[in-house]
C-alpha cells in the first residue's frame, strides 16, 4: 500500500509555470506507475500525464503535450509534474495516483489517490 501527498499547488497567471509534487509514503515507491489527473469544476476528472516504475516511459494527454514535463525520483518517493506556459484553461484540481503496474494511460483507474492540490491560472 501507498500514501501520496501532493503539494506546489496555487495561482499563477497565464504563462506562469509551477511545479508539482507527489510525495509517497512506503519502500516500494518504484513499484508504481505514477500518473497526474486533474478535475475542473463541472468536469470530469481527466488525465494529464503518467510515468512509468523506473522512467522509461512517459505519456501525456494532447492538451498538455509540450508544456508540462512528468517526472519522479523513486530514492525520494516522490513524483513531480513540472508545468509551463500555463492557461487558464489548465485551473483544476490535481490528483497524484500510483498503480503497481508498469505504465498506466488516459483510462487507468489507479488503485491509490492523493487528496488534491489546487492550481488556479488566471488570464
């Protein structure tokens, strides 16, 4: 079982850049895929960007393609998402989840679930 505590959220006006963090609890951190999902309000929780165990592979949704950057470090148990050129577009709430399988994508259903960070863009 993992814990994952995210932090770095806030505001930031458009073409600002902040940067994420997802810091887990436990020894097999590197077992999991990690991914970043957001939710706007109204919306429906969608995913942003997932890495695999040990960082070969990464995938992100088209939206943020290019802006946003996924990463971890598995001897810190913590995972990152670096984001540029933010949009307005882009305010929602981010989630960190972790799945003990090799990679997940847009339609995983990870078994573990930060609470949250809140980042707002403004224009």
């Amino acid at each position: 079982q993992v814990q994952l505590v995210e932090s770095g959220g806030g505001l930031v006006q458009a073409g600002g850049s902040l940067r994420l963090s997802c810091a887990a609890s436990g020894r097999t951190f590197s077992s999991y895929a990690v991914g970043w999902f957001r939710q706007a309000p109204g919306k429906e929780r969608e995913f942003v960007a997932a890495i695999s165990r040990s960082s070969t592979y990464t995938y992100y949704a088209d939206s943020v393609k290019g802006r946003f950057t996924i990463s971890r470090d598995n001897a810190k148990n913590t995972g990152y998402l670096q984001m540029n050129r933010l949009k307005p577009e882009d305010t929602a709430v981010y989630y960190c989840a972790a799945d003990q399988v090799q990679m997940m994508g847009p339609s995983a259903r990870p078994d573990y679930w930060g609470q949250g960070t809140q980042v707002t863009v403004s224009s």
